[in-house]
C-alpha cells in the first residue's frame, strides 16, 4: 500500500488478499497505468522501458522481442520505437505506458486518468486499446473524468462520492441519464455534439510573433514553425493539436524556457527576448510535480509573494478551494489538487501572460467549470492574456476566444471558435473539431459543387470551373428525406442512441454519410439526403502530400 493508514475489511485479487502478499506479486497479476505516466518510467528509450515490466517478471528475451513487436504492430505505435523518452509528448508518454501493460499481459489492468493528457484522436486510439484487452478477457478498471469515449464500451460505472459509492450503473444506463441528471451528479457530457460554441468578439491589442522557428537537439526538422501570429491581449487563446503537434513546445518557447528559439515576441514598442519573456509571463507546465518545491500548500503559494501578505493567502486559499489542505504536503495530494496549487502559485504573481499546459485535464466537472470561471474572471480584472493547451475540444470551443489549430509544428487556422468549427480552412481542422463527412468533389461554378455524382448548390465562389476540392458537411446538417426528395439516394446501414441525439450511417454512392439526428430511423431504410447550402464547407485541395500533411501556416 501507498500510504500510511488503517484499512478496514478484505481486497481480494483472483483470490488472493492483498494484504498477505507483497507489491511483486501483485505486480504479477495487476497492471497500472498512472495519472502521470512519467512517475512509472525507468529507462531512456522507449524500447528498454517497454521490455522492462517483462523482464522483471523473467520473461524470455525472444519472448520480450515478439511481444514489443506483436503490440507496436497491434496498437500503432511503431514509429515510436526508435525515439528516447525524453522525444516524447504527453500523450506517446501515454501511449508507450498503455502498451507496456499490452506486453507483460497481466489479466488486470487499472487506468488512472488515462485520457487527461490525450487528444480526441489519441482517445480513439485509446479506446481501441482497451477493447483489444477485453476481447483479450482481461479486466479493465479505469478511474476517470472524460465519459464520452467510455459510454459505449464499458459494462460497469461505479460512482463514488466522498470516499464511498453511492450508485452503479450498468450498460446502457448511463446513457440514459438526462444531462440535468449527469450535471448534478457532478459528471462530465456524454456528448460534444451540442456545445454552446462562442461567437467572441474580435480583439483590439495584439502581440506579435515573427519569424518563430525551434528544433530540438538532434531533431531532422523544425519542431515549431510560425512565421506571423497576431495574439489577442487580455484574452483566452486555446491551443489545440493532436499529441506531437507542438503545442507545449510552442508555450515554452512562447515562456522563454527554450533558449535557442529564434524569433521575436513583440508587445507594442516593446521587443521581448527570450530572457525577458521569462519575467513577463509564467508557466504552468503538463507535469506539475516538476513545479513543486516546498514542505505544504501555503508554502508554495507564498514562494510566489514578494512579501508575505496573510489576507492575500486566505483569499486565494478559498477561491481555489485549497483552505482544507493548506498544511499538507502538495506531493500527497490528488493531480487535480496540485494543478489548482501551481495555477494559484502563478496568479500571485500577476503575469501579462499566463500559460497552461493541460491546465484543468484532471480536474472533475465542478472544479472545471469553478477554475473556468476563475480564468475568465482573472482575465476580465487583471488583463491576464491566458494561453492554455488543451485535448478537450469542449473546452476549447465553449471558453475561450480564439483557437490555435497546430500540426508538426505549424499553424493550421487561428480564429473564433465559431468559424474554427463552421469555416475550417483545411481537411485537418474539419477532422480534427468536432465530426465531418470529407468528401472529394469538383467545383462545377461559383455557388455549384458535384458531390459523388451529384450536384448541390452552395454559397463558396472563387475556387474557379471544375476543379477538385475538398467538402465539409456536419453530421448535424444532413437532412435525411424521403428518396425522391433527396439530391443523393442511399441506405440507412447503422444507428446507435447517444443519449440526445441517433447517430447513423447512410451508405450512399459509395460513401458513408454519419448523420447526427434527433428522429430515428430504422436500419435498412432508403433515404434521401439533402443539405442546406449554407452547410456545406468549400476547401481547397492540397496539391501535394507535404501540404495535406503538415498545412499552410498562412
């Protein structure tokens, strides 16, 4: 056991009580994967830390090389294998700790938080794991905030509160709750499909950023790449990417953490330099236990003062909910616990520029949408520019105004959460927020676009005669009619209750149309398929593969 207490009544694990045996042995039995997967790694290189678990249970060298190459090979991650750790982001660290638990194929496996730090494609990834390890009949326990990837796949929900469970839910259950209900039970959505995505209103002060490019030591190309970014003062700037992308490189050379950046950042006259960035700004980094230094909470809030002020203390004690746990020791408390510390520990210093990487990931809904607030009122008095990295695409849409879209390095679109969601520049931001049908299709005329043989009208011009683009279309803007009024004619294949909304499959001239829509309809129906002209997003064709990989950073 982890920490010192009493322990009342029996565990048993495949029959044996835990408290008779000794860690080694369960560690025969049981894997884990930590809240913060770097705490459970030993080695430098991705290959020794995946062989390690097994070779302490006296695997096989043979048998070790098969099964890293069995799960690269089963999970994806093969272009992982050559890296060291230190190469990693957040999410393969993620990754590389979900596939050590694959390769020494314990028959239990306990996930804590496994989703905090991973985005929405990751997650997929993610849940694709865990389904192989049912089919291969282990038993999952995973202690979690993030619901919605989880809803169509686990068979249990346990809900605890204070230290005990109030309810369980079985399958289908969950779904059924109303998100009244899961609000109050103090539980994340089920759904990112129905957002009150914000309309902000545009900026007036900006800094600026020039000619901002990085590369790590050893690396074979820029790992950061920005030639002009315009950023909102006294705002909340979302930045947002798959894992790898570059986003906490970007907020660390954006910090001045990073040394050998070339560039400048630009706030009126004032040209700040990467020493004089790490004055003007703060940083609350992805793992927060590297920020931790002193023997209780109140110690590390008042390292930040300049002088001690016991009226400043309590006031921020209180609103981070921090006042029950001023005596403790920051490392024995919970992720989300320390995450409140470090952010609260940086407001004390009053920075023009806070940074956040993954700043409210473990987090539960009361205390996310209380530091929500908190930012956004800190925001309104102080004029504290916030740039915070997030995976959560609810956050991200429903707080703050204005999104960065990043890809290896490089700006894919920046703008409003509104247009990021309905005006996506590119394939990747279309099919990185939210769910798309992406579709080739040929620019007939201005306000004409064919789409699988079938021509709808739109309102895009400029993209010239017959011309190949890409079309994006929300599965909530599919109209399904009856055949003979729809433009394209098709069959319903799929349809699965999300608890607000049917999503469905519609096979139609050899495409797969995902429909969100509140009406059921039965499987096998034949349908029509309409769209408002308004609802259907004209993109530009990337010309080569470089460009539909990495973007335009316009």
């Amino acid at each position: 056991y982890y920490y010192k207490g009493r322990m009342d009544g029996q565990v048993k694990v495949l029959g044996h009580l835990t408290q008779e045996g000794n860690i080694y042995n369960m560690g025969s039995k049981v894997s884990s994967v930590f809240q913060n997967p770097r705490s459970q790694f030993f080695c430098v290189d991705v290959k020794s830390e995946l062989a390690f678990g097994a070779e302490n249970l006296n695997y096989d060298k043979d048998e070790i090389i098969k099964r890293i190459e069995d799960a690269s090979h089963e999970l994806k991650f093969e272009y992982l294998l050559d890296r060291t750790m230190f190469q990693l982001s957040g999410g393969e660290k993620q990754k590389i700790a979900c596939a050590s638990v694959s390769i020494t194929d314990n028959p239990i496996v306990v996930l804590d938080e496994p989703s905090s730090n991973l985005d929405m494609h990751a997650v997929t990834e993610l849940k694709a794991m865990i389904r192989y390890w049912k089919q291969k009949g282990k038993t999952v326990v995973i202690a979690e905030h993030r619901l919605q990837y989880l809803k169509d796949m686990a068979d249990r929900f346990i809900y605890m509160k204070k230290g005990k469970i109030v309810r369980e839910l079985r399958y289908g259950e969950i779904q059924r709750l109303s998100p009244k209900e899961l609000m109050g039970m103090g539980l994340r959505s089920l759904s990112y499909d129905y957002l009150d995505i914000q309309n902000k209103k545009e900026a007036v002060a900006f800094m600026k950023i020039n000619n901002f490019s990085f590369k790590y030591k050893g690396s074979k190309r820029l790992n950061l790449s920005i030639d002009e970014l315009d950023i909102p003062k006294a705002s909340v700037i979302a930045i947002i990417g798959r894992n790898g992308a570059g986003k906490s490189t970007f907020v660390r050379c954006l910090c001045g953490l990073e040394k050998k950046v070339k560039g400048l950042l630009e706030d009126g006259n004032a040209k700040l330099k990467a020493k004089s960035r790490l004055d003007y700004s703060f940083l609350v980094m992805q793992d927060v236990n590297r920020q931790l230094f002193t023997e209780s909470v109140e110690e590390e809030i008042t390292l930040s003062m300049e002088e001690e002020n016991e009226n400043l203390l309590e006031e921020i004690l209180k609103e981070f909910d921090l006042s029950d746990y001023r005596k403790q020791h920051p490392m024995s408390l919970s992720g989300g616990q320390k995450q409140r510390i470090a952010i609260a520990r940086a407001i004390v210093n009053e920075p023009k520029v806070l940074l956040l990487d993954e700043p409210l990931g473990a987090l539960d809904l009361k205390l996310r949408q209380d530091m929500q607030y908190e930012l956004i009122r800190l925001k309104n008095e102080l004029g504290i520019t916030f740039i915070y990295v997030t995976h959560d695409q609810e956050e991200a849409l429903t707080m703050s105004d204005t999104i960065v879209v990043m890809n290896q390095g490089y700006i894919q679109q920046i703008g409003t959460p509104e247009s990021i969601y309905n005006e996506p520049e590119n394939a990747f931001v279309a099919d990185f927020i939210g769910d798309s049908n992406i579709i080739g299709a040929t620019m007939i005329r201005d306000r004409l676009v064919e789409i699988l043989g079938a021509r709808f009208d739109c309102v895009d011009t400029g993209f010239g005669e017959n011309k190949p683009v890409d079309v994006v279309i929300r599965p909530e803007d599919v109209e399904l009619v009856s055949p003979e009024e729809g433009i394209l004619q098709g069959t319903l294949i799929h349809s699965i209750f999300k608890g607000v909304h049917y999503e469905m499959e519609v096979m139609a001239n050899g495409f797969e149309w995902l429909v969100q829509s509140t009406k059921m309809v039965p499987v096998g129906t034949k349908v029509g398929i309409k769209v408002d002209p308004f609802n259907i997003q004209i993109m530009k064709k990337p010309e080569s593969e470089d460009e539909e990989a990495i973007g335009v950073n316009e």
